[in-house]
C-alpha cells in the first residue's frame, strides 16, 4: 500500500546530524486530498500536478473568480468570500475551515497571499493539517531581512560588506572604505530619494564625497549620519533554486537570471544564468544551499543574491515559497518542482541527492501582463475576447485565463507565463521570440511586443543583463509609435471594410428589399464612387483615412499625403491576404467595437477607429474631461463641483491591480462636474470630471 511505501522509504533514512543538531526521521504522511489556496496560473499549475499523483484537489475561489479555470477542474470549490484578498484569499481562517469540512490533509499555499505567512503555518500544524511549505520557524528568519544577514554571515554565505557603526569619525570611515573595498556606497541612514548618497569610486575622492553626502543628509533628515556598503557595479538579480527535506537534506537546482525587471518586478527570466564560470554556478548553489540549512528549510524555496560584472556575489533575501519563475528550471532540470513538494510534505525524502540533479540546455519564461508599457506599464483589464496561445514541442504556457474570461482589477495583471526550451540559449531566445510573435490576444492591453522587443535587443542576445537594462534600453525596447499613414494602418482600415461589408451583407439580406442600393451603409450611391471615411484615434493623433471601393473589388486608400491601392480579402478563420504594392502580408485580424487588432509579422498593431459622426472628445479623454485611464476602483475624489483648480493638481486617486494611480487636472480652470462614487469601480474611459478651462469659464 502507499502508507507501507511511505514507511518502508522513511525507516532507511537512518538520523543524521546538520550544524550538530540530530534530525530523526519524519513520520510519512498519507496526503490523498490537497486545499489549493490561491487562484490563477499558479492553482492551476498545482492542480495539475497533484491530479497526475492521484489526488483530489479543492479549491477556493472569491466572487470575481467562480466561473474561473481552476473552479471548473477542481475536485471542490468552495467561495471563501467577495472579491477583495483581504476579505477571501487572505482569510486563513476561512480557509481552515474549509479544509476541515473538505476533508483535505494538506494546503498548498502557491505563492502570494498567505505562502509566506508564518502564523497561517502554524494555524495549520494547530489544526493538524500539512502546511505545504518551510516550517513557520525559517518563514520568520528569512523574513527578517536584517536579523536574515546576520544569520547568512554567520552560515558563511556571503553578504554585502559594510559599516554601519556609531563612530562617524572621517579617519574611521574612510579606513572603513578601504577595508570594504572600492566602489563604495556612501547612504544616509535617515536617507530616501537619493538624498545623502554618493558612490565613491577610489580613495582619493571619498573625504569630499562623505563632506558632500553628510551636508545633504544633515539638509535633508537633520541627520548626517552614514553607513557605507559595497557598491556593486552592473548589479545582476540571479537568484538559486532549492529543496529541503525533514531529515536534513538540502539540494540546488541551478540559478535563474532575473535581472530583466520592470519597477522592481521581474518581466523575464532564464536559467541557467548567461555568461557565468562553472566555478562561479557551484559557489552559488552551495551557498544557497549552507542558507537552506541553517534554518532548518524545508520544502521548497528561493535564495536570492546580487550579482556585480566580477561574479562577486551577496546574499540579498531568501523566499520562502515556490516562485512564480519555477517552471524554467523544471524546464533545465527535467524535474517537477510541485511533484517534490508534495513528496516532501508528505514525510518522505528529497527525490535525488546534488548529484543526480542535471542541467539540460536553456530555458527562458517571459510573464505576459495585461499592462500597457508605452503608458509606464499601467495595468490593464478588461475582457480576453481573442485568445490563441502558442504551441508546439518545449514550448509551455501556465495560465489560469481563458478566453471570454475577465481580467479583474483585483489581482495582479499576469495573464501567463510563456516558456520555451532548446539546447542552447540562442536556440531557446529564438523560440521565444517566434512563440510570442504567434501570441495573439485582444480585448485589453499586453506587454507582447515589449517581449518580444527585449527578445531581439543585441544587448540582451549577447547575455549582456543587470537590474537596469529595461531603463538604459528603453529607447529601443518602447519606440515611439508610426506616424502618418503606415502599412499596418491600411491593412487595418480595408480590413474593417471588408469585415463590416460582411456585417452589412447580412443585414441586407433581412430588409423587405435587399437588392436597393439604399440598404448599403458603406457608401455607395447614384453615380458616385463607393467610399468609406474613417478616423484612426491613437493616443497621441488621429489620422484621417478614405478607402475608396475600386470596380474591380480593390480598394485605393488615402491618407496623410498618401495614396495606396491593396488587393485584400477576408478568410473565415480572420486571416487578411493582402497585396500592398508589389509586397503581399498575411496577417491575423481582429475587430471588437472600434477597436481594431492586426498581428502583421509577429506584431500587434492595435489601433481605435472612429466614424465621423462620432464625438472624438469622448474617445481620447479631451475637451476637458478626465477620463478614467484603466478599468479601477475610486478611491477617493479630490475636488468637488465649482472647485478652481490649477494645472497638475491631483482631481482623482484610482486603484488598479493593487497600485494607486492619481489623476491630475491638465490645466488651470474650474470643475464643472464629478462622475461617480468613492469605492465604485469604473471601466476603462469613464468620465470622471469635467472641468472648464479659465478662459472658458471668463467668457
């Protein structure tokens, strides 16, 4: 039976000594029904391993989240309670309760909400039910940033050398400086902003640098006291995979880069880290793994380092839960990291020891967000009305999204993480470009083509990455748009002729005489040419386009000092043949309102059309309305009716995807009107206030 296994694989662990503390052996434990307690791609990527192990899985699920993916496949659900976290998936107690009614031994935690939570842990040893994850003990140390430093110095793993003593004498400072080594970080301990920093690239500059950063500090916090710590030159985020068990085995499972980030958040990620010794992959995976054992880890979790051009490298954190970025190192390794966790929650050993984990080949994970990166990555929402998601050998995609779902402004905007692997990291680079470029995904805004600008950079094919490559690189990776009447614009414009034709055919059809050249909307008349006039409203232009119907059944467009004539047609499954000049593109189209969608060459070109009848300040936010940016919840109005109020004042504050967002007035003027309620959540281009410029409020 499976209890005997169990038994008979924890009698041959016989006690063995860690740090001179004697582990005996777990007790295994029969685990036949797993809680899931989160939501998404992560409950999804949980469920489906523990149904391939034969378990029965339940799930929960808020208000915004009962027609959800990981509902509909659970064994259970069960609604912990309204949409809001803190009032459902943050609620430990529900959630208990829910696992004793199910009859579930086990939570797993996923990552977010309550994965880090050391009470919750110990309310579920309190209540006997197996928390999947490190005990509460190590959650605590590792959560602790400072006390978690001191702890790593004392295990030997290395940290960020520094001073942070009372002696502020120059002489001790500075020997102090030289001791850590050059460059230095000079930091204000009352600092913020940047205020009472410099960094100090020798010596022979440091006593004019302190003077400079101690007169600021004093300026700024009426403190001039400083520490000094390392500065860590092209710093890289790697950070190590690893697994405890309860006889006091710990393993690694390679290093992540996850250098490429976004306001501190990462975007893309790949393992094994590029550009980097062996020497260099052992000494860090051996560290991560001293910092596992000296606080008794258990399961799975994440030592994070920084990393300077050197491969100097310094302990930052350790999380203590299974992170969103796994599956690129199930991807080198060949292993299921969810598979281990169960098998460590249940009281049996680590599945391998250090030498039977391999590294195969390459892995990248790219985390497709509904975000809009032109616009300083705003979060999106709305609903997912075109989904085809890549396929194709190592090519993966986790998701809990599905098309025709919601993406809420609730929870975190990741619609998916794709995953491609390949021998080698060019190969594997390659694969994600074309695996995005296939991406197709409308109904809200994604960072795809972000992606896929990241993918192509020459900087980051060569393995050229730190923490700040996003911001040096922006230029390149978010290029203004087109302007004019581009290719993809015309492609656009015939494409919505030729799909509203189709839309107009069918309403011919039912009119009492369907043959009348009256019952066309597209514009033919008597004697006149067949044309349709159409305005393409993008966040900064509008461009006025004609398409004019030539008798041959192509199409001539104008535009911007620009005549093009295209030969295009429509398939049923939305392809766009077109012939633009002596150059045909296949390209997939799609129209939802008058928001248009065209993936020509593996980019998404998306684009608002406007007829002319239709008021264009209604459309862009002008005219002196404020318009909601994103779909989002009101926090709190600033202004009332008949306030004056001058440019850049705040007017809105708005929460979206767990950030707030402040509208400001665009100008000097007076509030004519406010829409809307405190806690009322809004959609995307919602009028909020109306304010009336001075000019126009004197006249």
């Amino acid at each position: 039976t499976t209890m005997l296994r169990l038994r008979q694989a924890a009698a041959r662990r016989a006690p063995t000594l860690v740090r001179g503390i004697k582990i005996i052996p777990a007790t295994p434990r029969q685990i036949d029904k797993v809680l899931i307690a989160n939501r998404g791609e992560i409950a999804m990527r949980v469920l489906r391993t523990a149904k391939q192990m034969g378990k029965k899985v339940v799930a929960v699920y808020s208000s915004a989240d009962a027609r959800s993916a990981h509902v509909e496949q659970a064994d259970e659900a069960y609604h912990i309670g309204p949409a809001s976290s803190s009032e459902s998936y943050l609620r430990g107690d529900v959630i208990l309760d829910v696992a004793r009614r199910s009859g579930a031994q086990a939570i797993h935690p996923g990552y977010g909400f309550l994965s880090e939570n050391a009470g919750f842990a110990d309310a579920c040893a309190k209540n006997e039910v197996v928390f999947i994850g490190p005990p509460s003990s190590a959650i605590r140390a590792m959560g602790d940033k400072k006390a978690s430093k001191i702890l790593m110095d004392k295990a030997g793993v290395p940290i960020v050398p520094g001073y942070h003593g009372e002696d502020q004498s120059v002489g001790l400072l500075k020997a102090e400086a030289v001791k850590i080594g050059f460059p230095v970080l000079i930091k204000a301990t009352m600092g913020g902003g940047g205020k009472g920093m410099r960094i100090v690239l020798s010596e022979a500059e440091f006593e004019s640098k302190l003077e400079a950063a101690k007169r600021e500090a004093m300026s700024s916090f009426g403190d001039d006291t400083v520490l000094l710590e390392r500065f860590v030159l092209q710093p890289r985020h790697v950070e190590v995979q690893v697994f405890g068990d309860e006889y006091g085995n710990a393993v690694h499972l390679f290093e992540r880069d996850c250098s490429v980030q976004r306001r501190h958040q990462k975007v893309l990620e790949e393992s094994p880290a590029p550009l980097v010794t062996d020497e260099f992959r052992n000494a860090i995976g051996q560290a991560a793994v001293n910092a596992a054992l000296a606080v008794g880890y258990v399961g799975a979790g994440t030592v994070e380092f920084v990393v300077g051009r050197d491969l100097d490298f310094y302990f930052m954190e350790m999380n203590t839960r299974l992170q969103v970025e796994h599956p690129v190192t199930e991807m080198v390794t060949q292993e299921d990291l969810v598979y281990w966790q169960l098998t460590v929650a249940a009281g049996l050993p680590l599945p391998k020891k250090q030498s039977e984990v391999k590294l195969h080949g390459h892995a990248f994970e790219t985390r497709i967000y509904a975000e809009s990166p032109e616009k300083d990555f705003l979060p999106g929402s709305g609903t997912v009305a075109r989904l085809s998601a890549p396929s194709g050998p190592n090519i993966r995609v986790d998701t809990g999204v599905r098309e025709g779902d919601n993406v809420g402004v609730f929870y975190d905007p990741m619609i998916s993480k794709l995953i491609t692997w390949a021998p080698t990291r060019s190969e594997a680079l390659l694969k994600m470009d074309s695996a995005l470029s296939s991406y197709l995904l409308a109904g809200l805004p994604t960072n795809i083509n972000f992606l896929r600008n990241i993918c192509k950079h020459p900087e980051f094919v060569k393995g050229g990455v730190a923490t700040d490559f996003i911001e040096k690189h922006k230029a390149e990776l978010l290029p203004p748009p087109a302007t004019g009447l581009s290719d993809e614009m015309i492609l656009c414009a015939v494409g919505y002729c030729l799909q509203q034709d189709n839309v107009e055919r069918d309403l011919q059809q039912s009119l009492p005489d369907p043959h009348s050249p009256w019952a066309t909307a597209h514009g033919f008349r008597t004697n006149l040419s067949n044309r349709r006039l159409l305005e393409f409203v993008d966040a900064d232009s509008t461009v006025d386009v004609v398409v004019h119907y030539n008798w041959d059944g192509s199409f001539r467009v104008e535009g911007e000092g620009r005549t093009a004539n295209v030969s295009a047609r429509m398939t049923d499954d939305g392809k766009l043949l077109a012939t633009l000049g002596n150059l045909t593109k296949h390209a997939d189209y799609f129209c939802i309102g008058r928001s248009l969608h065209l993936w020509c060459d593996g980019v998404l070109h998306h684009h608002q059309v406007v007829l002319p009848n239709v008021d264009l300040a209604e459309v862009a936010g002008s005219g002196g309305s404020i318009v909601a940016p994103m779909a989002g919840k009101i926090i709190k109005f600033a202004v009332n009716a008949g306030d004056a109020v001058k440019k850049g004042q705040t007017l809105v504050i708005m929460e979206a995807m767990k950030m707030e967002h402040t509208l400001v007035s665009p100008g000097d003027g007076t509030v004519e009107a406010v829409f809307g309620k405190v806690g009322e959540v809004v959609e995307d281009g919602k009028k909020l206030v109306v304010i009336a410029a001075d000019d126009e409020a004197e006249a």
